[in-house]
C-alpha cells in the first residue's frame, strides 16, 4: 500500500474608504512636496548601507542572528514578506508558513519591531515599509520565549530626515491577474518626523487551483473496497487596503516618542465546487458540494514607544500597544445526492471579535566593567469571542425538510506577563557572553454555551545563555555555543475552537473538537557555531541545533458514534536535531577573470522523532534537507541585474498518530527575475516565480481495524509571472 501510494508521487463609484485614502495621498503628496522640493529628487540609498552595519555589529553579538536586508527581500519583487522569506537561506516557506528547519511552522515565532503582531496580519505591511529582517534561532531574554524552533523579528524602517516618496506598482498573473499597489511618504518638522505608507490590491490565490484527490479503501485481503475520485474547483478573490501612519518626536534631551500602526481592510470571497465521482460503490451520500464562502475582516494594531536616558548611563523604554480585529464570515452551502437532489442545505453565519493590550518596560544600563544590563517586564492580554449560528435543511426521502439549528458561542481571555534580565558580559577582548533569564506565566480562560469552563495557567523559566568566542583578532573567524529553555502555548482554535462536523464525514473527512484542557509544549535547544567573514569576501557559516520537547502536541483521529472527529491533544516528547551550512561569495573570489557573479548556497539536514509513535515515520515535519542555491549578476556597461533562485526540498512520510498517515512529494522550485535602472530613482522588475511549473502531490494513508484507506491529492502547476515598476521622488 504505502509503496503503491509513493510512486503516485512523481469598475464604479469608489467607496467612502477609497475616497478617503485617495485624499491622503494627495494631501500628504503635496505637503512633502512643498516642504522641500529639492531633497525629493536625491535619491535614498539608505537601507543597504544601514543593513550592512546591522549585520558587522551582530557578529559582535553574543546572541545568534542572521540579518536579512531589504534589498534582499525585495529581489524579485515579492508584494509580501512570507513570499520573499522563501528564498532566504535557512529559512522554509511551507503552505503559506514561516518556518525554520527541523521544526513545523506553528514552532516559529513572528515579531514586528520586538513584539507579536496582534490583531493584524504580517502580510499587510508594506514591503517599502520593511527595513529588514532579524532570524534568531534560540532568541532573547527580552523577546517571549514562546519560540521553541526560533523567532523571526520583523524590524520596519526608521523615517527619513528629508522628505521622500515612494511607489511601487505590482502586475502578476497566475491563473488569474491581480495587481497590487504600495506608496510610502515622510517628511520632517522641526523634531517631529512622520510618515505614511499605503498598500492595496487585489489577487487571486494559487490555492484556488484545481486540485483532483484520488481515494481507494482497500480491506486486510489487499481488494478494493471502494474507490472514487474527488474534483476541486475553486476561486478565491481577495480585496486588501492597509494603511500605515507612523510619527517620530525627538528632544534635544534626549527624550523619543513614536509610534506605528498597522490598519488593515480585507474581504475574501471564496467559491467553491467539488465532485464525487465513485467508480466502485457509492460509499457516500453526497456526490456534489457547492459552497460560496465570504470573510470581511478589520483589523488594527498600534504601538506607541517612549524612551528616555536619564542618569548619563540608564535609558529606559516603555512600550504601549493596543489591537483589534472583527472579522464577520458566512457561508452557504449546497449538498447534492448522486440523483442531482437537494440533500442538505447549510447556512452558516459566524462573527470573531478580538482585541487586547500589550506593555513592555526596558531598562538597560552599563554595569560594572564590560558588561551591559538589561532588565524589564512584558505584559498583555487578548480577549477573543466567537460566535456562530448553523443552519441545516435535511431533505429525506419523501422530500420532507428538517430544520437544525446549531449556536454555539465561545470566549477566551489569554494572559501573558514575564519579568526578564540580561546580561551582556564582553570578557577578555574578543569574546562576549550574553546571559539571560526570563519568567513568564500563561493565563487561559475559556468558556462556551457548548464548553465547560475552563482555566489553565502555566508558568516557565527560561535561561538563555549564549557565548561568542572570536578566535582571532580580526573577528574573522568565530564560535559560538548557547542553551535555552522555550515553549509553545496551545492556540486558541486548539482550545475552544466550535465544534464542526463535516459533510460526509468519515476517517479521511473528520470533524474538529476543541481541547481546552491542551497544555503548553516546553523545550529545551543547544546551539553551537562555527562562522567565518574574511577580507577576501568569502563568507560561511557551519550551524547544529539540537531541541527537547515535552507535552507535544499532535492530532488524535478518533472515533465517537457513527463520526469520526479530530482534536489536538498532548502526547509524549519529541528530539529535533539540525545541521546546517551556507556560504557567499562573489565568483571573481576563485576566478579573477569572471563576470560580475555573486553566488550563494545553503543546505540543511534535520533528524527528528516523537516518542508515543513508532518509527520509522514519527517525525515531526515531512522536510527533512533543504537545499537553496543563489546567482545574482550586474553588468558593467548597462544598468541591468539579473538573478535566480533553485530550492529544493524533500518530502517523507509523517505518522500524524495511530490511525493517519501523511504522504509528501519532493519539490524543486526555480525563480527568476531581471531589473533595469533607467537612473538612480526609476527602475523596472520582471520576475518569474516556479519556472519549472511542476505539478505537486501530497497525501493521506487512514487505518482502521478492517481497511486502509490512501488519498493522493494533486493540484495544477502554476507559474507566476510579475511586473514591478518602482519610483522614488
């Protein structure tokens, strides 16, 4: 069975929110014009510059990091942060999830400027807004350790002390056009510096492509059971405008207030068909599903920051944010029988609100000789409501209509709050140690109409020592060796999520049940590090990484009646183990004849098992090498670049738990771009995203007592083709 399935593999009036942001363009536009006419046409070349000094300083950091600047994001033109984090090297990008190797991406933990982003989603943040980005593999006593794989920590630009613009107009076609559109603003007054960046767009997603499941229940006897095809049709269309107002004041004091805010707008509208072709006996009722999905969501998240240096030496920074979200869904669906009659008729309308606050107070100072202190707390608390009615109209045999209503409401409130303290102890005079320690508690309350109410509190140390030996006085050659303690608290659709049972329900179309008892994941990581950054600008770095995980979460399949239903549960320990290489280097490096060819190249290689499932498949991600090869070219006589990227990755079978197994496909991705400068403010981008267009395959083994059940899913190749034209002034 598991070997037969593997070789499978192989336009009108534009809306008041319109207007409005139309009238900020052009007011803000021409207030920075008239500010200062003359420094709009110098041209801003400050990221890379500042970039490069943030990766010399972290290599004289005790705490681990690798520095990704924007320039380098932005390569090909990605209108997101997770599409330019793919191609980063160490860094995965799986089913629309940040990841770091040896882990899944629930384990990776995403900040904005030091802190989560609540209420709004990191997609909606202007690339133009991104200054760069900061890979902590085991992280910091002043972030939360709610990080067990690692944090990624998202820093936005500071605003300029002239008076700039910028424009970036996205075109790109998949299975369907979509065109988005960035713009970003500052000037300055006096000590005050403000701006403003916008994005809007609107796309069509790739996961909106066909996709054909082929599904054969086989008995003990090998002899099929049952057998039919499934076909997916869908379109997704999504409308996104985000707004982003930020302002800096600074006194001759010393004293600096600013703040950043994200608003977001988006609306999907989604569409859905899927068919059931059975070949070999009709094992469910339904034969054909229509649904039309709709999701209009608000969200905000605002941080206001208040630093001051008082006593010559002690700065303090206090940091307060506020964020929200309502997001209102609903859904109609159609269920037909094999006879192309109404079965089942389903209405479902469900509104989210979220909103909470968040604080953060840092003081640092010098302590005694060669080492610097920092200490503070962190605090928030997020309140989520969910509520949702379900209407369904059975029609039996006789044509008779039954009417179920289902309302089901949930609340949580989630606490966190964490006391922290580092040291950064520079000893001899080439090496550094960075010692931390960190408490945080998690409060979670939850309670529903259909819930007992429950409280779950959890409180973790976490130590966090790192050291960084230089082993030369040029700081070419360095070691590094650190260990922290982490953990990952259950999410709230894990928690009280509603009870949702599927249409045609069955082992390999399970309902969801919340688990409000799930308790949090605790882990403990060990790094260690050889790097080097030689004048002759070969550049390499050997890492390994080994995790220890308690109270894992993972799936249970289980089944209660006549239903089969899925829930998260606590199972066991886990032990992840990493190594990695990447290296850089221009061409000219080995060849002094060669052209202008910067070349890149990173490997990666994760062991990992889970306790409570036997081997060999109990692993806790189906990615275990990871390949990313990079070539960038500039030519001498013309302002053009050009640039590719191959990724590959492969793809192992995953035991979810006794009953389910996952199947994955290897991938091979190849991207392209070219850009041309027409001078030093304007500049065209083409890029070409999965130039090979192959077709990807994933799939399910289901056991039970008597049959095994294989489902191979296989969606459309896609190719995307984008246009960037970008200006500043």
């Amino acid at each position: 069975m598991k070997n037969k399935s593997q070789t499978k593999f192989g336009h009108s009036e534009k809306p008041p929110r319109m207007k409005l942001v139309c009238a900020l363009l052009i007011g803000f536009s021409t207030h920075s014009q008239a500010q200062n006419p003359v420094s709009l046409m110098q041209p801003t070349q400050q990221v890379e510059v500042k970039a490069k000094s943030e990766t010399e300083n972290a290599r004289r950091d005790a705490s681990a990091k690798t520095i990704v600047a924007n320039a380098e994001l932005q390569r090909f033109g990605d209108t997101t942060i997770t599409d330019a984090m793919k191609r980063v090297p160490g860094v995965i990008v799986s089913n629309g999830r940040i990841q770091l190797p040896g882990m899944g991406g629930q384990y990776t933990q995403i900040l904005l400027d030091g802190e989560p982003l609540r209420g709004a989603n990191i997609d909606h943040i202007p690339m133009l807004m991104i200054d760069r980005v900061e890979i902590y593999r085991l992280g910091s006593a002043e972030f939360s350790s709610a990080a067990i794989a690692g944090t990624i920590n998202i820093i936005l630009k500071k605003i300029p002390r002239d008076a700039q613009q910028q424009v970036k107009l996205s075109l790109s076609d998949a299975f369907a056009p979509a065109a988005n559109l960035e713009w970003r603003a500052s000037d300055k007054r006096d000590n005050l510096s403000y701006a403003l960046s916008i994005a809007a767009g609107q796309n069509r997603n790739i996961f909106g492509a066909p996709r054909l499941s082929s599904v054969t229940m086989r008995d003990l006897n090998n002899d099929i059971v049952s057998e039919y095809d499934s076909r997916f049709v869908g379109t997704v269309k999504n409308k996104m405008l985000s707004i982003n107002p930020e302002f800096q004041y600074k006194t001759a004091g010393g004293l600096s207030i600013s703040s950043n805010s994200v608003i977001a707008f988006s609306r999907d509208q989604v569409g859905t068909d899927m068919n059931y072709e059975f070949s070999r006996q009709a094992t469910f009722p339904i034969a054909y599903e229509r649904d039309r999905f709709s999701d209009a969501s608000q969200s905000a998240n605002s941080n206001l920051k208040i630093g001051h240096r008082f006593l010559e030496d002690v700065r303090i920074d206090l940091t307060l944010g506020v964020s929200g979200n309502y997001s209102k869904i609903s859904s109609h669906e159609l269920h037909f029988t094999p006879t192309a009659a109404v079965d089942l008729e389903r209405t479902m309308n469900r509104i989210r609100r979220r909103g909470g606050f968040n604080s953060t107070l840092k003081l640092s100072t010098p302590g005694f000789k060669n080492h610097d202190i920092v200490g503070g707390w962190n605090g928030s608390s997020q309140v989520d409501s969910d509520q949702r009615l379900s209407v369904d109209r059975k029609v039996n045999n006789s044509g008779i209509s039954t009417i179920t209503l289902d309302d089901q409401t949930t609340h949580s409130v989630v606490s966190r709050w964490a006391f922290f303290m580092q040291d950064d102890w520079r000893f001899q005079k080439t090496s550094t140690a960075s010692m931390g320690l960190r408490w945080e508690t998690v409060r979670v309350e939850t309670e529903g109409n259909q819930l007992f109410a429950v409280k779950n509190v959890a409180n973790v140390w976490s130590p966090i020592v790192q050291t960084l030996w230089q082993l030369n006085p040029e700081n070419t050659d360095r070691l590094r060796l650190g260990v922290s303690r982490s953990y990952r608290a259950p999410s709230n659709f894990q928690l009280v999520n509603p009870r949702f049972k599927r249409v045609n329900n069955s082992i390999e179309n399970p309902g969801y049940l919340a688990n409000p008892n799930l308790r949090p994941e605790l882990a403990w990581s060990m790094e260690a590090a050889y790097e080097h950054n030689g004048s002759d600008k070969w550049n390499y770095n050997l890492r390994s990484v080994v995790r220890k995980i308690d109270d894992l979460h993972r799936q249970d399949l289980s089944k209660i009646g006549d239903d089969w239903w899925r829930q998260f549960v606590n199972a066991g320990e886990a032990l992840s183990k990493t190594v990695s290489m990447d290296t850089q280097f221009p061409l000219k490096r080995f060849m002094a004849t060669a052209p202008e060819l910067n070349l890149s190249f990173s490997v990666s290689k994760s062991w990992t098992t889970m306790s409570n499932l036997p081997k060999p498949d109990n692993r806790l991600t189906p990615i275990s090498l990871t390949v990313n090869s990079n070539v960038d070219y500039t030519a001498k006589d013309f302002p053009l670049s050009l640039g590719a990227s191959l990724r590959y990755r492969d793809g192992n079978p995953l035991l979810v738990n006794l009953s389910q197994r996952e199947l994955h496909q290897a991938q091979t991705q190849l991207d392209m771009y070219g850009l041309w400068k027409f001078d030093k403010k304007t500049q065209l981008r083409l890029s070409i995203d999965n130039m090979l267009k192959r077709a990807y395959a994933s799939g399910f083994e289901f056991y039970e007592r008597e049959f095994i059940t294989t489902r191979i899913d296989t969606q459309r190749p896609y190719q995307l083709v984008r246009l960037n034209f970008e200006h500043s002034f």
